[in-house]
C-alpha cells in the first residue's frame, strides 16, 4: 500500500533521514516512534507526499510518489490522504463544522453534500455541540477530535497522524487516538502514527522504530509486533477505543 | 499490602458472607493474585478477634448457609487510619529487568539489540491491556492503567539507557 | 536607558530594520506635506499668474492647502500600518526586556525611542528635501513664496516625531501589563461605538464652522479654517473606523452563502478582523472617496469649452494628489498584506499539506481583498459622488449629461480601488508559496 525505500533526507547538516525503509499494508495500524531528531517527522513527510527525499523512492499503492511533480502529488494527497497534526491547526477563523467542510469543498464536493458529511463526523466523534464554535473556545480534547473529523471526512486510504495525543492530558489523549483508530478500522483505512509515546504506539499494530535516520525494528509487517497480518478483522466494527488483532 | 484491610475496605460498603469477599476481591483488583478461600477465612477470623468486624447474622440463597460479616465502628477507624497513611515510594531497582539492562550495557556489543527486543516484548504487552481496557469493566480500565503506565516508565528507562549507553560509549571511544 | 535602545538597535532583525524604514519613510512624507501645507496658506495673494492662481489666489490656494494636509492623514496610516509589521517580533522582544526586569515605564520608553528615532531620521530627511524645494520655488517665483513660514518647518518636524514616539509609546502596551503577555494573543476587537462618535463629532465641527459662513467662535476666519480641517479629519477617521462595520457585514454575507471554498475562507478572515482590512483600505476608501468627488465636479466643467489654464492646472494638481494618496495606500495595503500572511501563514501551511493547491490559497488572497475593497470603494465613490451632487444640484439639473458622466467617473475610481488591492493580494502570491513549505509544520 505504503512503501519508502532507502530514503535520504537532511536538513542543512542535519541527517533527517539516513536510508530508511519502511513496508505498510492496507488497513494497517501502524506507529512511528523513536527519539527527538530521529526522523520520525521526516518520514512522515516523505510518506505523505508533503516533502521530497534527496534520494529514494516513495510508493503508494504501487505508483512513485516522489518523481510527481507537485500539482500531481497535491492531489493525490486531497483524494486519499488524511493528516492530523499535532496541535489540531484549525483555521482559527472558521467554526468546527467549518473546518471539516473546507477540505471537502476544495475536494469539489457540494456544499449540501459536504455539509451533510461533516455534521455525521462530528456527530460520530462527540462534537456536534461543537459544531457552531470556533477553536478558540474549543479545549484540547475537543479540538483534536475536530481535526480527527476533518481528517476522515474525505474518507482517505490513509490517515497520517504526527503527535496527534502530544498536547493533550492522557485521559483525553486516550480518547483521541481510540476515535482515531477506532475510526480507521472501522473505515479500512491505514493509518500511521508518529509518536513518541509507548502508550500511544500501544493503540498500533506494529511499531517501527527509528534511530538516527534508520528503522531499526518493524520495517515491514514480518518483523513487526503483530506476526498475523490481517489487523482489524477483529476490531473493524468493535467499541470507540479500537481493539488490536489478537 | 494488607489483606485484611482490602477486606475491610469491601465490607464498608455493606455486611457480606465469606464467598462474597472472595469474589469480589478478584473482581475489583485484577491484577493482583487471586486470593485464596483459606486466606479469606483465616483473615476474618484474626479481623474478628480483633474486633474490627462481628457476625451479622447468616445468609442462605439456595445453597448452604453462610455466615455474613459486618464491619464495627473500630473496623471503620481502622480503615480510615490506614487509608490515611502514605505508601513508602519504592523504586524496585532490584527488578530482574533492572539487573539485566545493567548487565546488557556492561557486555557492550550486544546491548542494543537485547534492549530493542526488551522493547518489542514490553510494547506487545502494552498492545494487549490496551486491547483490553477497550472492553473492560470500570475495574479491569483501572487494572490495565496501572499496569500500563509502569510498563511505559520501564520502556522510557530502557529509552534512556540507550542513549546513556551510546553516549558513554563515546567517551570511552575517545 | 540610551543604552538599552543602541544595543537593541544592533541586534535587530531584517524585518524589524526594514520596519524601521519605511517607518521613516511615512515621516518623511508627512512631513513634506504638512509643511507645504503650512507654507501654503502664507503665500503672497496679489501677484496672479495663470495657472499658479490655485497657489495664490484665496480659496483655491486654501483648498490646495487643505488638500495638502489631508494627504498627510494617509501618511499617518501608512506610518501606523508600517508600525504593525514585525510586531510579533518586536513584542516578543519588549517582553523579554520586562522579563529581565525593566519596568513597564522603561519598556514603553524604549518603544517610544524606537519609534521617535525612525520618525526623527525620516522627517529630517523630509524637512530637508521639502526646505530645498521652497528654496527653488524662492529663486524661480521670487517674492510669490515668502521666507519666514518657513520656520514652522521645525514646529512639523517635531509634531511628527511626536506622534512617531506617541505610537512607540502604544505599540508596548501589550507587554506592559504582564512580561507574558505576548504568549497570550488577545482576538482582535470588533468596531466600537467610539469610531460613530468621532464621525457625528466631525459632521459637528463641520456644520458649525460653515453654519457661521467663515466666521467662528473662537478666532474668526482662522478659526473657521481649523474647525473646517479638523471637521474634516475627524470624520474621515470616524468614516474609516465605521467601515470596520461595513467590511464585517460585508464579509458575513458573503460568508452565509459561499459555494466556493476560497470565498468562504477568504470571507471568514475578513471577517474575523475586519479593522485591520478598515484600516489598510481607510487610504484606498479615500482615495476613491475625492477621486469620485474631482471627477463629479470635473464632470460639470467637462462640458464647458472654456476650459482656462488655472481650472486646467487645478485639476492636475488634484489628481496629482490622488495619485500619492493611491501609491501611499497601496504602500499601506502591501504592509496590511505582509502582516495578514504572517497571521494566517500556518493555517495556509497547514491546508496546503492537507491538498489544498498553493493557486486555491492564491485565490483565497484576492478573494479577501475583494470582499473587504468591493464594499469600501463603492460605498465612497457613491459618497464621494452624492455629496457633489448634492450640493451642485442645480448645475446638474442644467447639464443632463453630466451625471452620467459622474456615474462612470466613480465606477472606475471604485474600480482602481479594488482593483488596488486585488493587485497587491496577487503580488503576495510568490511569498504564500514559499511560506507554505512544509517547514512551517515542525511542532515546537
């Protein structure tokens, strides 16, 4: 589905990323981790489209997604990719349900229909009260799962989510990621976390862990935490908090 | 931790029989060991001769009779005099998982690679209580936090012994 | 104290020496203005010459000089526009002086010095080139330009650093209160009723002084001039605070019902600081507002074939003045545009990751400007023209063409304005496409 092969990447003399090589399959659940300035960012960048690597090749869902030019690569990320920051980074102007109808609209989809889509997600994540408020007068839980909603709403292949929990409590932490991941199974969609908590990278199906640039463990589903490879079979239509394959 | 005021602590709620304790002992503390029948009685007795519970009377539901205890007023200030006291802080540095970190970056060579499966076997873990608090009850949540947090902190040692352990590498390097 | 400011001065950013600048630049307008103002009203009345007549026969020469002043209130928003750049910078910078221990006194001190010295270096420049000018029109005019006003020069130059230092002394007030104060950014406030005040306060001055037909009550005819001037500033001020109001219903309604993404962004922004899009237009609003006026009067006389030299020269000089208020408020609009990118630049970060073009990001630029401008240029052109209108009534009811002509003459001034600040909003574009890279995402 998702395949980075020895990717390179720095920042003035700073390595990002040295060689790293990474396997996602559809539908899978899968955490980044590993220290500050390890790369883990980077990676995410790399794999979403948002940056080019110096040298090697991304793939998605068998095509090269480096070599397109970035008209090309812009696309592709509105029609199957969902990002998740980790402060939310709302549009502070515009309301909640504002703020998930605006990447649809620029999707080309109708004002009614997008409209319809958003108030269901906010619905679906426990901020429909919210719907009318703008993020200044939302707290961190809430905002978060504004942006979770924003994020599905376009109903992406894959969902890409960097420090989704890291300015959140852990009990709101806890429900964010539950709704992400629950989410994700339920939709099919792949999902990678980047993250620097354990507690966090529990909620995945395999962590890949990065040191210096390089994976050092869980670079395909092989070698990964979960050995059987079918994830989400169990849990697709399970509780909010999202079960793990087991 | 004391048995007896775990039993306490269950009878404050209201009078129950000796199977009663039992069960809901196991239910309400997961992760602890489960307690034995013997253990049960044999600490109502003591918690009797010491006055802190009597014997409300007995209870039968179908099967045999049983005998219902009830906590005495000396009984609730006893709990509320332990409740009140602080646990020591422990840090367990004398855990088998201490001692073989220690030893992994002592051996050198090997280090990193026994501490990145340390990692996967802990996350692993991690994966299955959080699994499980997705469907658990109140008590079951509670249990997996707990266990899940010191799992993290263990992890984040480990993290930390990684990095202190390349970093002292250097210096012995140079 | 002196210290502190040298040392800042030193370690200032290249957006903040840039500031400083332009800063200076607006002083040094201002103070070209207003001192041809001031020199203005002396000029010698006797000697007529043709064309100069609008420089030295009475009212003309008077409305020349009004003219003049008012060009300086431009000035002054492009001076406080100026100001606004790099705040974030600058506060975060003054905050750090409270935290190491300055008090608020010497906080606002040194933001005062800041300013006064940029106001100080600017308006010697343009007391200077403006002393050189009079000095040339001496020598080719002769006794027409007398000397001695010139010595109000120094009175405007330090009326300027004045204002310079008092915008200083503002621009800390956030950090005053509390040395963390700059974390906490405070949303912008809507309209208030005070900006309606100033507008009734000038209507006030306004009909007073003409009420007593040249005659005032404190100081005769001069005072009439001042009470006219300040009327007249007055309500320009109060109008341009009042199209906050305007630019906010504006932008709500095309908000409401937006099929577009972009306009409804673009709409939302607007609307969410509609007296920063009131401010940056204020300059553009006016512009539209004598454009639409000169062109309304200009359109009863097109009609006349004894077009003399003294109208002809008149009406150059008129549009010349236009001319510097558009360029000083395109000046005032670029400023405006720098700062709202900065304000938006991680929701367009943010977005673009996401998928959204960098081109619809453009759009959402133009379209601000459009749904701020579009409201703004007509309402003053119909001002501008109704009010010419209005008064002229009776020239117009024997000239039938010459409102059509007004009417068109207004529409294109409009058309300019918003045409203004939509071309400002493009020339943003390559700064939006360099400020949307992915850098902008780092967290912390």
């Amino acid at each position: 589905m998702l395949e980075a092969r020895t990717l390179r990447k720095s920042f003035g003399r700073t390595t990002a990323l040295d060689g790293a090589s990474v396997e996602i399959g559809e539908g899978e659940v899968v955490a980044v981790t590993g220290p500050s300035g390890s790369g883990k960012s980077t990676l995410l960048h790399c794999l979403a489209g948002i940056i080019r690597p110096e040298a090697g090749e991304v793939l998605f869902a068998g095509r090269r997604l480096d070599t397109l030019d970035e008209d090309a690569r812009t696309r592709l990320r509105r029609e199957n990719f969902g990002v998740v920051f980790q402060f939310g980074e709302l549009v502070p102007e515009l309301t909640a349900e504002e703020n998930v109808v605006l990447p649809l609209l620029f999707g080309g989809r109708g004002r009614r229909e997008s409209l319809e889509a958003a108030r269901s997600w906010l619905e679906r994540l426990d901020v429909a009260d919210c719907a009318g408020q703008r993020p200044a007068e939302l707290s961190g839980g809430q905002l978060q799962r504004v942006a979770v909603a924003r994020a599905l709403a376009a109903e992406p292949r894959v969902i890409f989510a960097d420090e989704p929990t890291g300015a959140l409590d852990s009990l709101a932490g806890e429900r964010v990621m539950g709704e992400l991941v629950g989410a994700a199974r339920e939709s099919r969609a792949t999902l990678v976390v980047v993250t620097h908590d354990n507690r966090v990278a529990a909620y995945a199906d395999r962590e890949i862990a990065l040191r210096d640039g390089r994976v050092v463990a869980g670079a395909t589903a092989a070698t990964g935490g979960t050995a059987d490879g079918t994830p989400g079979e169990a849990a697709a239509g399970a509780s909010a908090a999202g079960g793990v394959s087991r | 931790m004391s048995t007896g005021h775990v039993l306490l602590g269950l009878l404050s709620e209201r009078p129950k029989h000796g199977y009663e304790l039992k069960k809901e002992h196991d239910q309400r503390l997961p992760g602890a060991k489960p307690l034995a029948y013997g253990q049960v009685y044999a600490t109502l007795q003591r918690l009797e001769r010491g006055g802190l519970t009597e014997v409300a009377g007995t209870a039968q539901e179908g099967g045999p009779e049983r005998t219902v205890h009830a906590i005495t007023e000396a009984g609730r200030a006893e709990l509320d005099r332990w409740l009140a006291e602080i646990e020591a802080p422990a840090p367990y540095v004398a855990s088998p998982l201490f001692a073989r970190v220690v030893v992994a970056t002592l051996a050198g060579g090997t280090a990193e690679e026994y501490l990145l499966r340390q990692r996967a076997a802990h996350l692993t873990r991690m994966r299955e209580l959080t699994a499980r608090k997705a469907s658990g009850s109140p008590a079951q949540v509670l249990a997996a936090d707990y266990a899940l947090q010191h799992l993290d902190a263990d992890l984040r040692w480990i993290e930390t012994a990684l990095e202190r352990h390349t970093v002292l590498k250097g210096e012995t390097d140079a | 104290m002196i210290t502190v400011v040298r040392m800042l001065a030193r370690g200032r950013s290249r957006r903040e020496r840039a500031r400083g600048r332009l800063m200076a630049a607006g002083a040094a307008l201002a103070t070209v203005l207003l001192c041809a103002a001031a020199h203005l009203t002396a000029f010698r009345l006797d000697a007529r010459r043709g064309a100069l007549g609008i420089l030295t026969e009475k009212e003309p020469r008077l409305m020349v000089a009004l003219t003049l002043a008012l060009l300086a209130v431009p000035a002054a928003a492009f001076i406080y526009q100026v100001s606004r750049l790099a705040t974030a910078t600058r506060e975060r910078r003054l905050a750090a002086l409270r935290l190491a221990g300055a008090t608020p006194r010497e906080v606002r001190l040194t933001g005062a010095a800041e300013s006064g010295w940029s106001a100080l270096a600017g308006g010697t420049l343009g007391a200077a080139v403006y002393l050189l000018a009079a000095l040339v029109a001496r020598w080719s005019l002769g006794d027409v330009v007398p000397v001695r006003p010139l010595l109000w020069t120094p009175v405007v130059l330090a009326a300027v650093v004045l204002g310079g230092a008092l915008s200083g002394l503002r621009a800390g007030r956030h950090v005053v209160a509390s040395p963390l104060g700059v974390v906490r950014r405070a949303r912008p406030r809507g309209p208030r009723v005070r900006d309606l005040a100033l507008v009734a306060l000038g209507v006030g001055l306004l009909a007073a002084a003409l009420a007593g037909k040249g005659r005032f009550l404190l100081g005769g005819k001069y005072g009439a001039a001042v009470a006219i001037a300040a009327g007249a500033v007055l309500l320009l001020f109060g109008l341009v605070l009042a199209t906050a109001w305007l630019i906010r219903m504006a932008a709500r309604r095309a908000g409401r019902g937006a099929a577009a993404p972009e306009t409804l962004l673009a709409a939302r922004m607007v609307e969410a600081d509609p007296r920063a899009w009131a401010r940056a237009l204020s300059v553009v609003g006016l512009t539209v507002f004598f454009g639409s006026a000169v062109g309304a009067h200009q359109a009863l006389t097109v009609f006349q074939s004894d077009l003399t030299a003294f109208q002809a020269a008149s009406y150059a000089l008129l549009y010349l003045a236009l001319l510097t208020a558009m360029v000083t408020s395109a000046g005032a609009l670029v400023a405006h545009q720098a700062e709202a990118l900065l304000d938006h630049r991680r929701s367009f970060a943010v977005l673009a990751a996401s998928g959204v073009p960098v081109p619809a990001l453009g759009r959402v630029l133009t379209r601000q400007a459009l749904v701020a401008a579009l409201p703004v240029c007509v309402v003053s052109a119909v001002a501008g023209t109704g009010v010419v209108v209005l008064l002229l009534a009776e020239l117009y009811a024997r000239r039938p063409g010459a409102l059509a002509v007004s009417v068109a003459g207004a529409a294109a001034m409009a058309g300019i304005g918003v045409l203004a600040a939509v071309l400002v909003a493009r020339a943003a574009r390559p700064i939006l496409r360099r400020w949307v890279r992915p850098g902008e995402l780092r967290a912390g």
